[in-house]
C-alpha cells in the first residue's frame, strides 16, 4: 500500500485518498466554447509516460482537501508533496 504524506494531516494509506488524474493537464477555461474533439482529447487522450510526474489527490477521507504530489509511478517512490497552484 501507498503511504501519502499528507501536509495537513501527516502520512496516510492510500486508500483514504482518491486518485485526481496528472496535475500537468487543465480543464479548459470555458467548456462550452470547446469542440467536440478537443474535449475529447482532455477528456479521454493523456499520455502515460513511465518515471516521475505530478498526480492530483484528494484526501477524502481526511482533511478533504487537494494535494499534488510528485511521484514515479514505475517504483511508487515519493519525491516531493505540494498544494495545488503552488510552484513547484
């Protein structure tokens, strides 16, 4: 199981946490301005690159905020832990 160290309410299992998708891809601004097929690529296309990337997580069963952590998903290993909009 995936340890999460979360900024507010320390180390918790993954399991207390729901997965938010890569945190490099952003909704558009205005969805209704959007074509059918570029919605259909933020939709539904992402690539999935092997090694390190940033995830978007939501404690939902603890602080119920959003965190954005930066983890290799071939080892799992943790490399560093934000919050959404911060630099990185």
């Amino acid at each position: 199981m995936l340890l999460i160290p979360c900024p507010h309410c320390g180390p918790s299992a993954q399991t207390e946490f729901t997965y938010g998708g890569d945190a490099g891809v952003n909704r558009p601004e205005d969805p209704w301005r959007v074509s059918d097929a570029d919605w259909h690529a933020y939709l539904h296309l992402r690539a999935n690159p092997r090694g390190s990337h940033d995830e978007r997580w939501y404690h939902s069963l603890g602080c119920r905020r959003w965190i954005v952590l930066h983890r290799d998903v071939s080892t799992h290993a943790i490399a560093g832990i934000g919050l959404p909009g911060e630099a990185r």
